[in-house]
C-alpha cells in the first residue's frame, strides 16, 4: 500500500500541471473551456467541472483523514472509493447544495460549539484524542482548519436535514420483512466462506473510441447469458482480462473476501449461485460476475441475526423517506444538467 496516495490523485483530478510551458496556446485554451464547462444550474447557480472535481478531490482528502488508520486500507479500496465518488459528485453536489439552500431558506444557523464538538469527536476517534496528529495529517492534506471547520459546518446543517426527513420517530418492521431481510444477507455473514467466481471483462473505450458501441456489447451479453448461454464459452469469446483463458475462472478455484476489491467482493459474495450479475461499472471496465458455487462457511441462524436484520430494514426504509424528500426538492427546484 502507498503511504499517502492523496497526491496524485488530486493532480488528476484538479489538473495541476495542465498547463506546462510547452503546452500551445490552442491546448491550454481548450484545457480550460473543459475544466469551467458548464455542469448543471441550480436555481440559477452554475456548476462547473473543476467545482464537482474540487468537490470529489475534498471529499477524497476527508475520507483518507478519517480512514487513514485502518488496518486493512489499500490501493485498491482507495481507488474503488474514488471511482465511487466521482460517478454520484455531481448528483451529490446538487443534492447538497439544494439541502444548504433549504436551510438558509428555514433561516437556521448552526452554533459554533456544535462544530467544536463534531470536530472533538473526530479527533478522538482517529486520532486517540492528539490534537497535533490531527493537525499534522491535515496539514498534509492540503486542507486548512478553517476548510475543515467549514466542512463540518455544511455536514452538520445537511445530517440534521435528513434527520428531519426520514421518516416517522417509529418504523416497526414486520416478521415477514425481517426474516426476507434475513435470508438476503445471511450468506454475507457467514465465517470464511469461498466462492468460485467467473468474471467477463469489456473495457469501456477501444482504440476507435466507440464507448456506446462496447456498453451495447456488454449489455447484449448478458442477456444471452440470461438466456442461457454458456458463462466460460462467453469469456473465452469476449473477455478482456487475464482469466479469460480459463473461461473466466478468478483465481483458478475457490476464492475468499480477500481476492477481489471491495466493491467486487461486495457483489460477488451477495450473488446467487449460477445467476448472473447486474451490468458493473468498474472503471475502466464493465464486469460481468457469474458464481458457480459457494462453499465452506457456516451460516449464523436467524436469531443471531435478527437485530442486524431489523437495522438494515429501518435505514433502507429512512433512506427511502429521505430519498423521496429529495425527489420534492429537485422538482420544486430549477435544474438543467449537462452532458
């Protein structure tokens, strides 16, 4: 793992360097037509492609500070979290600023003690309570105090927001729920369980740059796949990754939580066997996953897994009544997004 891979993503995502002494005229014009291109309005506000970029750089540099402990942090799971943000930045960034326009709307004000206190908090829980590690690391960010401080400000005014929209004090979920809730997850949980997985592999851009034309593809082989066609047949014909020889068999046999990214262990580890999976955006390709059987690992019985069950439900259930506040809010709201 790199020690600080924040660097050089944000030189890509903010474009540092763009703009060299040989760079021509006609490129450094055209470089920042694409870096201010205009994104979406909201309310008549403009956003642009260096601000959603910005946005996604911060977001980054927030998510290494709280996570920069962690044991198990890699390359790979900070790159899986980038391709995250930057596919919902500018969803996010609308979102959020319609949240903070509803808030200054209401006439509230968040006391700066609240702000003192969430940044306590922060620095007990990642930083055992040393306010000049704290300091230090965020130093090496590149964020000010003044930039953290303004971030939790804005966290604050939007999870109180939500708070307010989410549903009922009260959600009762049923027995029939809970135990359906139950049955989806409990494969997740259980202890070391292998799968032996097939992956087939598009990029999304050839040489000729037809991105449409390889989605197409992707899409038309899974539903031959759907219809029956032979999963390792269909690698060996379409692949573009390194099993596609073995027909699409990763790692050669059984694999564990361990082998794959996060975001592909997630989905993986959740299919059914002998289904195939929903189209993945896993830049920069898209994936298809295929298990062929699961083996090994007990499953925890229902009781042990009743409460996990019944939490899941609620959020999934508050992030329902908050999505669908969100929903009003972009309709009463004036919004153009472009492409």
């Amino acid at each position: 793992m790199k020690s600080n891979p924040l660097p050089s993503f944000l030189i890509a995502v903010v474009g540092i360097g763009l703009f060299s002494c040989q760079t021509s005229e006609t490129t450094v014009a055209s470089e920042f037509q694409e870096l201010n291109a205009l994104k979406a309005v909201v309310n008549g506000e403009s956003i642009t492609s260096v601000e959603v970029d910005t946005a996604v750089a911060t977001q980054i540099q927030l998510w290494l500070l709280e996570h920069k402990n962690d044991p198990g942090l890699s390359q790979a799971i900070v790159d899986a979290k980038v391709v995250e943000m930057k596919k919902e930045a500018l969803n996010d960034l609308i979102d959020r600023k319609l949240i903070l326009a509803e808030f200054k709307k209401m006439g509230g004000s968040i006391k700066e003690t609240y702000v003192d206190t969430a940044i306590d908090e922060f620095i007990n829980k990642r930083f055992g309570g040393s306010r000049d590690k704290f300091l230090s690391e965020l130093k090496k960010s590149g964020m000010t105090i003044r930039q953290f401080r303004e971030m939790q400000r804005e966290q604050i005014t939007i999870q109180a927001l939500r708070s307010q929209n989410d549903g009922p004090d009260t959600l009762i979920n049923t027995p029939v729920e809970v135990q359906d809730k139950y049955n989806a997850i409990k494969g997740e949980y259980a202890e070391d369980p292998e799968i032996i997985l097939r992956m087939l592999s598009i990029p999304k851009i050839t040489s000729d740059g037809d991105a449409a034309a390889q989605k197409r593809l992707i899409e038309d082989i899974r539903k031959q796949l759907q219809n029956g066609a032979d999963f390792p047949t269909m690698a060996r014909t379409h692949s573009a990754d390194s099993a596609k020889g073995d027909g699409g068999l990763v790692g050669g046999g059984a694999i564990g939580k361990d082998y794959l990214n996060e975001k592909l262990t997630s989905i993986a580890f959740s299919l059914t066997p002998r289904k195939v999976s929903d189209l993945i955006d896993d830049d920069p390709y898209w994936r298809l996953l295929y298990v062929d059987a699961r083996q090994g690992g007990s499953v925890p019985p229902f009781e042990e897994l009743k409460d996990t069950a019944d939490k899941l439900l609620t959020q999934e259930k508050r992030k329902g009544y908050v999505d669908r506040w969100l929903e009003k809010l972009r309709r009463d709201a004036g919004i153009r997004i472009y492409d």
